[in-house]
C-alpha cells in the first residue's frame, strides 16, 4: 500500500515537470521593442493627435494605405474624446499626479534643450502610469491621460513594421520595428458613473419593454370594439344594398306598369266571336227573306261616313 502511494507521488510530480516544460501556446510578438521606447513613442504618437492639423488629416484622407487609416482613426478618436472630456492637461502617472511635456523641446537647435527635452522625456516615460500587453503578434499600450472633466486612456496596438528589415539599406535610414495597428481614446469612467450608466440604460431599456407592452395591451383591448363596429359596418351595408335593390324592384314593376296599354272600352268578346254572331244574324235575315243560308263572311271592316 505504501509502495502504491509512492509511484502515485512520482508520478504526480512527473506530470507537473512536464507541464512546467511545455510551451503556454501564446504566439509571441515577432519584433523586437523596449518599453521605454514603445512607451515614449506612444506618448509622442498621441502629441501629434492631439495637435493633428487639417493638412494632416487631408493627407491621411487621400492616402490609401492601412497604417494611414489607422491613424485616422486615431486622430477622429482624439477628438471625439476632446469633444467629450475637454482638453488634454497632462499624462497621469503612478502617484496619481499630472504632468504634461513639450515634445516642441525635441526639436531645438540648442543641443542643452534637446537634452534636457530628452532627459525629462525619459523620467516622464519611468513614471507615467502606463501598461504593456502583448497580444498574438501585437503588443497593446494604454497609458492614462489628464483631460479637464475626466481622464482618457490611450490604447495603441502595435505591430510589425514591414519596412524595418529593408529600410537601412534601400532608404538608407532607420524606421521602428513596430507601426501602429489601432488606436483608440476611451474616457475613463469611474465605478460609480459606469453603475449610474449601466442603471440608466437598464431603466431606459425596461421602460421601453413596459411602453411597449401597454401599447399591444391597449390594441388587444380594442378589438372586441373594432368587432363590433366591423359587424355594425357589415349590417348597414346589407342593408342598405337590400334597400337599393327594393327600390330598384319597385322602379321596374312601375315602368312595367306604367308602360302597359290600359284599354278603356269594354271588349266582352273577341273578333273571332263577333264574325260568327254577325255570320249568324246576316244569314237567318237572309233565310226569313226567302233567301239562301249559305252566306260566308270573310271579314268585317269599319265602314267609313
């Protein structure tokens, strides 16, 4: 028994090396960055949204390339949450302070202000609250930035620069490792306005569901009257329909009436009757005369005087 629980102990922590061994099955990032320079980029990236001119936004309009529409994108961000949460005052760093940067000061002809621009970069880099993320082959920056009303966070996703194995030797010049996928500026609620938020949409959403459910109850309960004001509609036009025809009928029997030749003197008999009556008197005169009986009568026509 005490030999079985032994193999199961080695056996346990035989599978825990191995786990401890394999790969987590992340893709890594495929370039290479530091994250001073990918912070201190990202800070210098969101100076020149903020600052963005029209000819810039003309520029990333007319151009056809995804890193010019991703910038785009990021200048559109920027001032949408301007708009919303006022103007930039300064980056937030860890101890809960501000501080903003002139990123003018990099390109002084006096090198003492390059220098001092460059050494104050770097401690605004070491102490601005900021968090890096890598993500497949992208690597996700958010920095915290002090705005009038609320704070925004910055959110830049990075990815492999495409021109950085052959821009040294074709342009003779240096560019990043990395080039920006997506940017975007979010306002920085706090728990308390994201609980009043989600309230209001719920209250909104459930007074909608109530207004409308009141309304079917409303179109329910009218249709016992719609019934009966479609039966009353039915009744009243059978009705009057019948009462045309009526009055149709009657129109017709009148004209046929009207129309019939109403003869005004008696006629007990017909001509044939009064040929053989006539017939009969003409031939027993003639008999009693001393004449003959065999007298025919043709016909009988109204003598003119």
């Amino acid at each position: 028994m005490k030999m079985k629980k032994i193999v199961l102990l080695f056996s346990m922590i035989a599978v825990l090396f191995s786990l401890t061994g394999c790969s987590d099955g992340q893709e890594h990032v495929n370039f290479e960055y530091t994250s001073t320079n990918i912070v201190g980029d990202t800070l210098y990236q969101s100076y020149q949204f903020q600052n963005a001119s029209d000819s810039y936004r003309a520029y990333l309009e007319d151009s056809e390339e995804e890193l010019a529409k991703a910038l785009l994108g990021g200048v559109n961000n920027f001032e949408t949450a301007t708009e919303e949460c006022g103007n930039f005052v300064g980056y937030r760093l860890k101890d809960g302070d501000s501080k903003e940067f002139d990123f003018a000061a990099l390109q002084a002809q006096d090198e003492a202000v390059y220098y001092a621009a460059v050494e104050d970069l770097n401690t605004l880099v070491a102490n601005v609250d900021a968090s890096i993320e890598e993500s497949g082959n992208t690597v996700i920056v958010k920095v915290t930035a002090a705005h009038e009303y609320r704070d925004v966070i910055y959110t830049y996703i990075y990815e492999k620069n495409p021109a950085y194995d052959y821009a040294q030797e074709i342009y003779q010049q240096s560019v990043a490792p990395y080039q920006i996928k997506e940017v975007t500026a979010a306002p920085n609620y706090s728990f308390g306005e994201k609980m009043s938020k989600a309230g209001m949409n719920t209250l909104m959403g459930m007074g909608t569901v109530f207004i409308v459910l009141i309304f079917i109850s409303f179109i329910i309960a009218q249709f016992e009257k719609i019934n009966k004001a479609s039966i009353a509609a039915s009744d009243w036009w059978a009705n009057r329909k019948n009462k045309d025809n009526a009055v149709k009928t009657t129109d017709t029997e009148t004209k046929a009436v009207v129309s019939a030749p109403v003869s005004t003197v008696a006629n007990p008999m017909d001509d044939s009757q009064l040929v053989a009556v006539i017939t009969a008197a003409v031939v027993a005169a003639s008999t009693a005369s001393g004449g003959t009986d065999k007298l025919i009568v043709r016909s009988i026509r109204k003598a003119k005087r």
